[in-house]
C-alpha cells in the first residue's frame, strides 16, 4: 500500500474510533481500570493476573539475536532468570550487555531491541549478574540444573524438538521459539510429550499476545469490516548479496592491526573485487580496530559506549575457537565448491535445509498464523482454521549457490470460508465456492511495502503494519473518516466529517510504544505454570503452533515439487501419525 501521511493518520484513527466504540466497556471496565489494581496491560487484555510471591525460575538456551529479544522483553516481576545456556561467547556476552551494534546510547537501535540482563534486571555489574545466573555451555547441563522451573528454547530450529523434548522429560516447562519444529513428525512428537509429562510447552507466535491484533481480531468479529474473502500479507526486504542479515561476518583469527592493512594492500594489488572480498572477510576485525580508535578519541559517556561496543566485537571474535562440530554442526562442499565450515552452519543456520526452514519457516509463519486467526474470528467458537490448500513459486534467484534457502517466496493459500463446510468445521463441503484466498510473498533485494498484511472484507479494510499500526477504511475510502454505530447485523461503519467519541478512549487504552506480544507471551506462559488449573491455558498451544508449522513446512514442499498440495485432516491431529513429509513420528519410548 502506498498510503499517504494524511491518508495513514485517518486509519489510524478510523481503528482508534472503531475500538473505542466497539470495546467502550471492556477497555473503560478492564483495561483502563488495570493500572489501578497493578495489573500489567496484557494480563488486562489476555485474562490472566500477577504470577503470585514466587516468580518463575527459568533458564534460557540460547541467547543469540532472538534469544536477546525475549530477554528484553521479560517482566522481573514474572521471570527470574537463574541459567542461560549459548555456545558462542559473543552470545552470552550481549546475554549480560545487550546488543550495541547500531547503538548510540542505552535506548537506541538494537541496544533498544536487545538491552541484555543486566539493564532488564538493573544488576550494575557483569559480576552482580553472573552471581544470580549461571552460564552455561552444554544446555543439557542447563536442563540438569534443579534450580531450573522451565526453559525458553531460542535455539536453531533443527534443535527446537531435541531441546523441548529432553526439557519436558527433566520435568521442566518449556517455551519454544517459532517455527515450532523442524518438521510435523518433530512437532508430533513434542505434542506427544507434553501431554506424557504434564509440562506447558507453549510456541512464540506472539500475534496471539498483541492487543493490536486483538483489537483488529475484535473489529472482524463484530462484523465491521463486512464478510472477509481476502488477505494479502508480505514480508519484503531489502537484503542483498554482500548485506544480507541471514549472512553475518564470520570471526576470523585476532591478527594485528598492522597485518589487516597489509592484507588489505595485498587484496588491493590484486585488483578486481580482491579488496571488497578481502574486507567483507574480516569485517569483524576491520570493525574493532575502526571502533577501538574511536573509543580512543572520546571522553565521558561516548567513550563508555564505544569500549561497550568494542567489548562485544572482541566478544564476537572468540567465536572463532568455538568447536562448532562437537555440537552437531557439519562442514560442507556448497554447490559452488566452496566449502563451509561447521562453524559458518552455526553461524548462519537460516541458510541451509538441514538447520533452518526458510522464509516460510523464519517469516511466513508469523503472517500466516495472523490470517489463520482473523479467518477463525469470523467463525463461532473462533476455532483455529486450518488451509484447505497451496500453490506456491520459490526460488534462488538473487543470491549466490553458498546457501539452500530460496531468496523469494510466493504462495496462495484457499480457506474455507464460514459457509465451506456444512458443520462449519470441517467435514461434508455445503458451499465450495465460499472460500477465503491468502496470499503471501517474502522477497529480498526490495523491502518496497516492509511487512505487514492487508485483510478486504465486503464493508472495510484492515491493514496491519510492522506490527506497530492498525489502519481502517470504509470498503476502500481510504480518505473518509468514519463513525461506528450498532446495526441489526452488528457494527457498521457511517461517514463523519470529524469522527465519532470512541477515539478518546481507545487512545488512553493504547500504549504509543505498543509491545508487539513478546512480553505478554511469556507474562502468561509463567502465571499458566505457577497457577495450574484447567481454564489457565496458553494460547499457542501445541495443537496451534503445529498448525502453523503445518502451513509453512506444506509450503515449502509445494514450491520445492511445484505443484498444488491439498492439506489432509490428518495432519492436524496430534494423535494421527500422518504428516505432509511422509516421515512418522517416532514411538514416545524413543524420546528424550
């Protein structure tokens, strides 16, 4: 959508005005009401309340990018954390420090992002910190630690089962990041685990945990927007070969700055691309030695952050001498003849089959998951809907042959509309033409349009952007401002010259740095395992976090065969060993 400014600013407020209206009670009775009994905001939207006296013990495998965004969203009043476990010593640093990549200060680019334990903890030294929590290399020591309650798994996805399943038989609960497994079976597996022993196992789909797509979710549900039958949603980026995020620099051996110059004009009287190639090669080392000086040249509170950022890079080098193949991790002859180490697996797990899932795996099953629960919000009962089928186009056209992963994605998905089936569910088809089209593309090269999905119903328009701004229209008046009143068949959207009194209150209800689910996610992952009871569940369970694996990994198989794939039922069955791979799962005496 190529919206302007004036346009943007009346859907916004157009969404404000309709939840406001549509939600007046329960954000005025509940939401508004939560900062005067001390609940957090999203125990107020989600229905869940302090975790009690006693915080929840939790250690965290793998602390990496990711692992470092749900540290900085963790809550101290939740989540006391007693163990980290990460193999790479650049990781357990920004684990302490947080991530001062593109930081200028404490809240400031990924600083902001990733701000570590201590800042989250307010602990003032690395020494404070490390004498609350321990550091490990080997997770299964982190596993075997009693002081452990439950774990949250941010490791590589080829690891997500492994670590899950050996958590949940050591008695520990366990929050997994997206995509839930590898493969179906591996989420079968999980699921059947997590009902043996009795332990929570919650997936990060932190969709499920936004008030802004709640808030959205409760517009279609009041029939708003009129009878959903499209969702366009994207993930573009701007990566290219070169200056790809999926390709980090490697750490190389610490040489002296006086023989990186010298390689440098070594590179240079080659000629060609011999110095680009040269100093993409040693970009870590180039970087500290760029950064060194500049802490160097400073005085007072840039000269702290400089030595911070420094500390990291030197951090990041070490990783060099980790032994990335004592834990799994394999060297390899790429397409192109070059080799890869085991280390660069590690490093780069997102571009290899073996490793990662792609951009289905890694971003389309973050969108897919949100049209899955805006198709379901027009269902009663809100079941989760599963696709009925998908096409799709994948290929490698940008990139180089050093990775397996495809560069651009593109696939349609058919859902089955409220009138599909005779049941609504599933079963005898009554309507086959009442069907609700998904589509979805990630690309690299152009980030044109960022992410975020585009929801068309019959009366109005939601588009979510980058998870932080919900706009609405009338049908596509993408310059009218309108109010909501009740009709016979539920809201509905007027034309009005100024909007209507809903705004107000919505805006008072909505945080202007609103949380994208992360921390609310993990809030009731926590108060669910202090305060068991049958009614305390999380809403991604393992019955809905295989469902999106389902979709993405369906997908993925679908562009690799190039061809139509029809979803079975019995995939979606935790119980049914049938799974889009072929591959079944193996017996419950086998795992762990």
């Amino acid at each position: 959508m190529n919206l302007s400014a004036e346009e943007k600013e009346i859907g916004k407020q157009n969404f404000l005005e309709a939840v406001g209206t549509t939600r007046r009670d329960f954000l005025k009775g509940t939401v508004l009401g939560s900062a005067a009994t001390g609940a957090t905001l999203g125990a107020a939207y989600f229905n869940y309340g302090a975790i009690g006296k006693e915080r929840l013990r939790v250690g965290i495998i793998g602390t990496g990018d990711e692992g470092g965004v749900l540290i900085g969203a963790l809550n101290p009043d939740y989540i006391d954390v007693v163990a980290i476990a990460d193999i790479r010593p650049y990781n357990q640093h920004r684990a302490f420090h947080g991530d001062w990549s593109s930081a200028n200060n404490e809240n400031d680019g990924t600083k902001k992002a990733r701000p570590g334990l201590m800042k989250v903890y307010g602990w003032e030294t690395e020494k404070q910190a490390r004498d609350h929590v321990k550091v490990y290399t080997d997770y299964e020591e982190l596993i075997a630690d009693e002081n452990v309650e439950a774990v949250l798994v941010v490791l590589p996805l080829w690891l997500h089962d492994v670590a899950a399943i050996k958590a949940m038989r050591a008695g520990k609960h366990v929050l997994t990041e997206k995509l839930m497994a590898h493969s179906v079976a591996q989420c079968k597996e999980m699921a059947r685990v997590s009902e043996e022993t009795g332990m929570i196992l919650a997936t990060g789909h932190q969709r499920h945990y936004s008030i802004l797509y709640d808030n959205a979710v409760s517009q279609i549900q009041s029939g708003l927007i009129g009878k959903l039958h499209h969702i366009r949603a994207q993930w573009h980026r701007g990566n290219l070969p070169g200056a790809d995020s999926w390709q980090p620099p490697l750490p190389t051996k610490l040489i002296s700055e006086e023989d990186y110059k010298n390689g440098i004009r070594a590179a240079r009287e080659l000629g060609g691309t011999a110095e680009r190639d040269y100093k993409l090669e040693q970009k870590i080392l180039g970087e500290l030695f760029a950064w060194t000086k500049k802490r160097d040249s400073l005085t007072g509170s840039q000269a702290d952050v400089w030595a911070a950022k420094v500390a990291m890079k030197e951090k990041q080098l070490e990783d060099f001498m980790v032994d990335a193949a004592s834990y799994g991790y394999e060297e390899k002859t790429l397409e192109n003849g070059q080799k890869r180490t085991a280390l660069e697996e590690l490093i780069r797990w997102r571009l290899w089959d073996r490793t990662g899932g792609g951009l289905m795996a890694e971003l389309g099953s973050h969108q897919l998951d949100a049209a899955s629960i805006f198709i379901s919000a027009q269902r009663e009962g809100h079941h989760k809907v599963m696709p009925l089928s998908v096409v799709g186009s994948g290929s490698r056209s940008l990139f180089p042959a050093d990775r397996d992963v495809d560069d651009h994605v593109y696939t349609t998905f058919e859902f089955p509309g409220p009138g599909y089936f005779k049941d609504g569910i599933s079963g005898e088809v009554a309507d086959p033409n009442d069907k609700i089209v998904v589509t979805y593309s990630s690309i690299n090269g152009n980030g044109f349009g960022g992410y975020g999905e585009v929801v068309l119903g019959t009366e109005g328009t939601l588009i979510l952007e980058r998870e932080q701004d919900v706009l609405l229209f009338k049908r596509s008046e993408t310059q009218t401002k309108i109010e909501v009143r009740g009709g016979s068949g539920g809201a509905v959207m007027d034309t009005y010259e100024t909007g209507g009194g809903g705004a107000a209150v919505a805006a008072a209800a909505t945080p202007d740095d609103v949380s994208r689910g992360y921390r609310e996610e993990i809030e009731h992952w926590a108060y669910c395992i202090k305060n068991p009871d049958p009614e305390n569940q999380v809403k991604c369970t393992p019955k809905v976090a295989m469902a999106d694996a389902i979709i993405a990994l369906t997908s993925n198989i679908a562009m690799k065969e190039n061809r139509r794939i029809e979803f079975k039922t019995e995939w979606f069955d935790i119980k049914s060993d049938e799974t889009p791979e072929g591959n079944a799962p193996r017996p419950l005496s086998e795992l762990g």
